[in-house]
C-alpha cells in the first residue's frame, strides 16, 4: 500500500500570464460574469477557462493587467497574475445544492454568511463543503470546513505538507460567524511558520481571538461517495430547473456565455455555479423559461448530452498532452461500452500531492518524448479520495494499456463498492 499523496505551447509553457479571477465559492452573479467576460473580451480573447479551484482564467500580457484589475475592482472583483499558489480562491460546495444529497440545514445563507466573512482572497487553500455531497472534494485545502450535523458547527481538518499532509482535526467544532476569523488567525501563524504543527497552533490562540466552539465526540461521517452526473437541465422542483454545462476543451466561449448572463438577469437567476471539474451550473431556471434556454443552446450548437464517460475527469488547464489522453482513453472506453458513472479520473502530468478523484493516472518520464513516456495508476481506497489512501494498481505501463486497466478498475468498482441502486 502506498501513501501517495487547441492550446498554444508559448500559453502551456508560460502559465503566469494567466490572469486568475477569484470567485468566492465558486458562485458569480451574472451581473458580475458580464464584468469579468467583458474584460478578458477587450483583451482579444474569445474564451475563458475554469479552473480546480472554482476560479476563472484567462490570458493576458502583463501591460495590461493593471487597466484589467482597475476595471474589475468597480465590482469587487480581485483579480491576479503571476505565480497561482501566492493567493487562493475560496471552494465551497453551494453548486450541489438541489442536485445531489446535502446535509439538512446547510442552504445557501449559511454558505452565504461563511464565505462574505472573508474580505480577501486568502493565502492558504480553504474548502468549506457538505460532507453529504460528491461534487466538490473535501480536503483539497489547507484548512477544510466541512458541515457537522449540529446547525451551524463545522470540523475542521488542517493539511500541512511538512506534516506529511495527512489530515489533522482540529479539537472542537467551529461556529460559522468563526470561520473567517480562525482561518486569518492560522493563516497569519503557518505562513510564518510552515513547520507549525497543531499543538503549536492551538497554544496562545484564545489570547487572540475568542471562539464560539463546542467539544464533540462524534467523528465525521462519510457516505459512499457517487459522483453524480452534473450536465443537461434536469427538474429541481417547484416548476424549476437547472442546467449543467461541460466542453470537452475548458474554453467556454465569450458570446455564449454573455448571452446565457442575460437570460440570467432576465429570469432573476441570482448565481453562476463554477464546478471543479470545469464545468457550470445554472439553478433556478423556471419552466416557462426553458425554451428560451433551449434555443439558446440549439442556436450556439451545445451540446448537453456527453457521454457520462467524459464528464468524471480532472486534467490541468492548459496541458494538451492530458487533454489528448484523456480524449484517447475517453475513446477506447466508449469502443468497448463500459461504464464508469460514479467514478472520477485524473491525469497528473506534474508533481501534485493533493489527488482527489478516484483512480489517478501519472505521467512519466519527459514531457512530449513517446520513447520513455509510460504511466503509473492509483486507485483510492474504496474509491473514495476522501480517504487519502491511494494504492498502486500498475507501474510503467504503455498508453495503450491503460484502458484495459481502467475496464478492470470500473469493474472491481462496481462489484465491490458501488451504491446498490
């Protein structure tokens, strides 16, 4: 067992001249995405990208960021360019309300009131997510909030990669009106010290600040995950829909996406809903709405039926050559007719110590070079990257070998863990 923690090559090889937007949550109002597309359109670009993160990116030479940031600052849009790890986008888990399981009493004012606390974009990763749900992961972060069943309380799980980035549990629960606060006050202490360990952070902490906190026993609890299928516009009720929309590429296209704002602000839609497997929701729609939608998407040509194949992927942005395997073993799979619904996929190209799908495929040997190229597969735990655990499935194997081995993963998947339907 192993404790394994079309795009231009000058853009691929040069990623700090990605500007970053940062989306508190993962949630924009339309109003605001008009702002930002509006934006990344005067600098000549067509398109723009979702991160991991629940950010947004697109290019731009650094002459121009200055204009760019005054111009988005009008919104209270905070903006960056330059190294990606020196701020962080806030990931919540708002887009699976309504459309996978979620714990009871988190709605989106509760999330709302977390996520407003924080007046800018932190240093630190920081997760504030629904255990109940699959869409979002939960321990991606530095400091991961994640709902307890008590209203309002959250665990919090510390990962710190001098510790070995395994997890650590903060000893009491923390209120929501607290979140911010303590995660200024552990941001402040790590940043200085990255070697701090737990004990180290908890001393002298109530000289700082004051915490509304309470003990408990229960540890957290964690279903099977399932990882649901988040395209197409399926009912939420109440004469209500959403829409979900994935392409193949992560360039969502500028004109589209302004279009889609307006029927937005038209219908009172309050949020876009970034997801971290670049992809967005649409809630809310109503049903006398939708063919003002439907048209839409028949006049731009979108298509909103993938094969579920393609949707439970994770790939870096602006990395063809995992975009081109992906789509390779995206086809094989297909040729052979299995399915993989509930599962979720990455392709590492880079050092990253942070997975979070259920079976990762790692890249070897020279970037670009097919002679000494070959993969190495994880699998995690119960299929569940909440747990952390990966184990080696296969070392230095051929491209051409890993789909026979993914069919071999979806079926131990299926037979040993999946939820019984």
């Amino acid at each position: 067992m192993n404790n394994v923690m079309e795009t231009p090559a000058t853009l691929r090889d040069d990623k700090h001249h990605l500007v970053r937007v940062f989306i508190k949550g993962g949630m924009v109002t339309p109003e605001d995405l008009m702002a930002i597309l509006e934006a990344s359109g005067t600098l000549g670009n067509e398109f723009i990208f979702f991160g991991s993160r629940q950010d947004i990116l697109f290019p731009a030479r650094s002459g121009s960021l200055t204009n760019l940031a005054e111009q988005l600052a009008t919104r209270q849009i905070d903006v960056r360019q330059g190294h990606r790890d020196l701020f962080q986008n806030l990931v919540s888990s708002t887009v699976a309300i309504g459309i996978t399981n979620t714990t009871e009493w988190l709605d989106l004012g509760s999330y709302r009131s977390v996520l407003d606390a924080f007046a800018h974009p932190p240093q630190l990763k920081i997760n504030i997510t629904d255990p109940r749900q699959a869409m979002v992961p939960l321990f991606t972060g530095d400091l991961n909030f994640v709902a307890s069943a008590k209203p309002q309380y959250w665990y919090l799980y510390l990962r710190n990669a001098h510790a070995g980035d395994r997890l650590e549990k903060w000893p009491t629960l923390v209120h929501s009106t607290d979140i911010a606060k303590l995660s200024v006050f552990l941001e402040q202490r790590l940043l200085k010290d990255r070697m701090a360990m737990l004990p180290d952070l908890i001393a002298g902490l109530a000289e700082h600040i004051k915490l509304n906190t309470i003990v408990t026993r229960e540890d957290l609890r964690l279903p099977t995950p399932y990882f649901p299928c988040y395209e197409g516009m399926e009912s939420l009720g109440d004469g209500k829909s959403w829409l979900g929309l994935y392409w193949r590429n992560n360039r969502f296209h500028i004109p589209f996406l302004v279009r889609a704002c307006q029927l937005c602000i038209d219908g009172r839609i309050p949020y876009f809903y970034i997801t971290p497997w670049k992809s967005f929701v649409i809630k809310d729609i109503r049903d006398d709405d939708r063919l003002e939608w439907e048209r839409l998407m028949g006049g731009m040509g979108i298509n909103m039926r993938h094969s579920s194949l393609e949707l439970n992927w994770h790939i870096p942005v602006l990395d063809e050559e995992a975009l081109q395997l992906k789509q390779f073993l995206v086809g094989e799979l297909d040729q052979q007719d299995i399915c993989t619904h509930g599962l979720t996929f990455s392709i590492i190209t880079e050092d990253s110590p942070r997975w979070f799908t259920s079976i990762v495929i790692k890249r070897k040997g020279a970037r670009g070079n097919r002679s000494t190229e070959s993969f190495d597969l994880y699998y995690a735990e119960r299929f569940d990257p909440n747990t952390l655990r990966y184990f080696e499935y296969a070392k230095g194997v051929a491209m051409d070998v890993i789909p026979a081995l993914l069919v071999e993963l979806s079926k131990s998947y299926y037979s040993r863990v999946a939820p019984k339907t």
